[in-house]
C-alpha cells in the first residue's frame, strides 16, 4: 500500500484522538478516536490516520515505527492569546487591570529593549511552550522591534508555528515604552512585517496593545495596514474589566461600545482575534461574529485578575470563532490542561459545562479556527502540517489511579483535563520531528 520509495515515513502508534468538527455542533461525530491506532507522517505532515490493524500491513518494512502504547497522540495545543515578554513577572499578585499593568507588567516589559534579555526570555518561553505541548501561538511581543525580532528567531530555531506582533502603544503608558507617534509604531510595524510575515511557519499579528493605550490615529493606521498585507492577523484586548470599559467610556464618548471602537476602525475582521472579551453584549457578538473576529478564552487570567466569566454559550450561540489563551503572565499557567481546569470552573460559575471533548476541541481545532490556521493545523486530516504531542494519562499517582477507575473516553480526558499539567506531555512533534522526548519507543518494524 505504502511504495517503499518513502524512507522518511514515520508511523507513530498510540492511542488517537482528534477532531474533525466542533462537537458542540456535531456531536460524537465531530471527534475520531483510534484505540490502538497509527498516525502515518512524512515530509512533515500527516498522511494519514487510522486503525493500526489496518494500516499496519501495508507500512514499507524500512517505516520508522514509534510505540506510544497506553499513551494518547493529540494534534499539538494551540495557544490564541498569551505574552511572552510577561514571563518574568507571572504569579505577580493580580487586582485592579491598570495598577496591574503599572506596578508589574510595564516595568517588566521595559526591559526588552534590550536584545540580550529578550533573547534569553524568547528562548525560555518557546521551551516552556514545547514543555507543556503547546505548538502555535499568538504572541505580544512588547512595543520594542528588538523584542519581536528575538521571539520570531527563536521560534525559527525550534521550527515552531507562532504569530508575534509589535505592541502598538502611543499614549497612557510610561516612557520606554511608547512609540514616539502613531506614524513611528507604523513603520516599525511595517519593517517587521517585511522581515518575518509569511517567513517559513511565521506570521505576523498587528497588535495594538488596547484601546486606552492607542490614539485613534494609530488605531486608524494599525486598520488600513491589517486590510492592505494579505494574512496578517490581528491580536488586541477586548472588554476584559469593568474600570477598564470606563476608562474606555471615558477616552471615547461618542462610541456605542468599546468592541465598536475597534470596528470603527477596520481592526474587527476575519484573522481578528481579541482577548477577554467578558463584558460584551449581543450587539458587539453580532458584529464580531459578522465580521469574523474571534475570541480568546483565558480563564486562569481571568479568575487570577478577578475580571469575570467568559460567557461561551454566548459566543456560541452567535457562531463565534472561539480559542483557549493562557494569557501570561495574568495567566497563571503555560499548560492547556490546566487552562481547561480552569475553563470549567469558570464556566460553572457562569452556570455552564464544558465537556471534555468541547475542552480538547478549544485547545486544539477550535483553536486553529479561531487563528485561522485550520487549513494548517489543528487535526490529522491529511496533509495537515504533523505538530502533534504524546500524553501519558498515567503521568502522575493520582491520575494513574484514577484513570484505572475511568470506564471511557470521555471520562479519561476529562481526568487528564481536571488533573493534567506538563507532567503529562511525554513528547511534542513539529512537523514529524521529537522536539521533547521521555523514554521513547522506538523501534524499527519487525
Ligand atoms: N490589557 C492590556 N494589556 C494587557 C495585558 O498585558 N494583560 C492583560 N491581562 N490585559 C491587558
Ligand atoms: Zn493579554
């Protein structure tokens, strides 16, 4: 079945869960799960997917074959929303957003004007990601090119699919970290643009910080440049707390909303992806979902800041893209699994669920979609670039014993949801290739 003129063909054999759908749409159906399956990867990407007893047979006897056996295989977590820059300074204590902001993060992000402490922080993030099996992010860089450049180069090295933007910020925070004007924070952006957009996995995000730090001028510029460059994304807060939405109120009168601010200005489209996003109401959905922007879920920010709860049945009900953020350093974690503990208890406070499948859904297609990057990633179908991670459900005592007393599928992601952390990634793949790697298997075909 398999030409044996493909010496690069790796099969990996785990147990193999992925969605080809959002099962909050399509039930069951939209999750495919292989008991004791074979994920086919060559040049980088995902062949195929299947039974191992029926793939098995017609793999080349010179296949590279790694067993995972009693481990589940995942296309790799996606993360929508986090800061790199924001590293340093996490478990900061959390309150009030702009005392937040003045007392931890810009005196921490002031530091990346210089290039030797980004790179050093660029290098520990990208590593913490891979750690905790995340293999794309959306990334603020800070307003510093340099800081920009030090990210998109480490993640290059590691061959990691990440989106990074420049902060655009032109007033109400201090020196060091301001663009000179809306005209400078343009130009850098475009330079940056220029060096890294569409480089090999790259992309670049425009990335005003949030409205109260932007002019409307540089608001109006960061719209015209988001429609002129083809795939470019879009990455900002959105409504994220109360004194904050004042304080926009305040700033912008005239505005019906805080999400009309952004609309006003062209930076509400398809490739959009705003964080938060708490305090919104139906009309702001409406014009986010017509529009295309998507939402970043980020609920150890949110509980860690005492923002609010992320109302997902409402973005859902209005057909909204919607992916999982840790948000570092509000957030209090880099793992996915410990973002979805997080996202059920926030939803249960808001009197929702969250099943497992929808949970690994977020964190991995649901998250690709909302990036716009599901052509690329997010699943095994085939000719999907092969970022995937290897999760042992047994990874620590607790979940050993409860994961023996676990009849279902269902019931095994939801203990690894509930109990897992970066203990529980024994690998992470990029594109075919172990960029982490415990104890492997391997072995070749007998
Ligand atoms: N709003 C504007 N900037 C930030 C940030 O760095 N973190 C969070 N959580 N919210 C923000
Ligand atoms: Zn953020």
């Amino acid at each position: 079945m398999f030409s044996s003129s493909r010496p690069s063909l790796l099969a990996v054999r785990g147990e193999i869960v992925h969605f080809i759908a959002d099962p909050a749409e399509r039930g069951a159906a939209a999750c495919e799960h292989f008991p004791d399956g074979l994920l086919l990867v060559t040049a980088g990407r995902v062949l195929r997917c299947g039974p191992a007893s029926a793939l098995r047979p017609g793999l080349p006897a010179d296949v590279r074959l790694i067993d995972y056996g009693g481990k589940l295989i995942l296309p790799g977590f996606v993360d929508t929303h986090t800061h790199y820059a924001q590293t340093g300074m996490i478990a900061s204590p959390g309150g009030e957003l702009s005392a937040w902001l003045e007392t931890y993060v810009y005196p921490a992000e002031r530091r990346f004007a210089d290039p030797a402490h980004a790179a050093a922080a660029a290098g520990f993030f990208c590593d913490e990601l891979l750690r905790n099996g995340t293999t794309t992010a959306m990334v603020f860089a800070t307003v510093h090119p340099a800081s920009v450049d030090a990210l998109f180069a480490a993640a290059r090295a590691r061959r990691m699919r990440l989106i990074v933007g420049k902060a655009l910020m032109d007033r109400n925070c201090p020196d060091g970290l301001r663009d000179a004007d809306a005209a400078e924070g343009d130009a850098h952006t475009r330079a940056l643009i220029g060096k890294w957009h569409g480089c090999e996995r790259l992309l670049y995000a425009v990335t005003p910080r949030f409205v109260p730090t932007s002019t409307p001028e540089q608001l109006e510029r960061a719209g015209r440049l988001f429609a002129e460059i083809p795939g470019l994304r879009l990455q900002s807060h959105l409504a994220e707390q109360r004194g904050e939405i004042a304080w926009v109120a305040r700033l912008h009168p005239e505005a019906r909303s805080y999400a009309a601010i952004y609309e006003r200005h062209g930076l509400l489209g398809a490739r959009a992806i705003y964080a938060h996003c708490i305090w919104l109401d139906d009309d702001d959905r409406q014009c986010m979902a017509a529009r295309g922007a998507a939402m970043s879920f980020c609920p150890t920010s949110n509980l860690f800041l005492g923002s609010g709860l992320f109302d997902l049945a409402r973005a859902r009900a209005h057909g909204l893209r919607v992916g999982l953020g840790s948000d570092i350093g509000a957030g209090t974690s880099f793992s996915m699994l410990q973002t979805l503990n997080e996202a059920y208890k926030a939803l249960q406070l808001a009197g929702q669920t969250l099943s497992p499948e929808q949970g690994f859904y977020l964190a991995t297609l649901g998250g690709a979609r909302a990036l716009y990057l599901d052509e690329a990633i997010g699943n095994f179908a085939p000719g999907r670039e092969a970022d995937f991670i290897v999760l042992d459900p047994r990874a620590t005592p607790l979940l050993a014993y409860r994961t023996s007393r676990a009849a279902t599928l269902p019931e095994r992601l939801f203990a690894l949801m509930m109990l897992g952390d970066d203990r529980c990634v024994t690998a992470t793949y990029l594109l075919g290739e172990a960029v982490r790697h415990d104890a492997p298997g391997s072995s070749r075909q007998s």
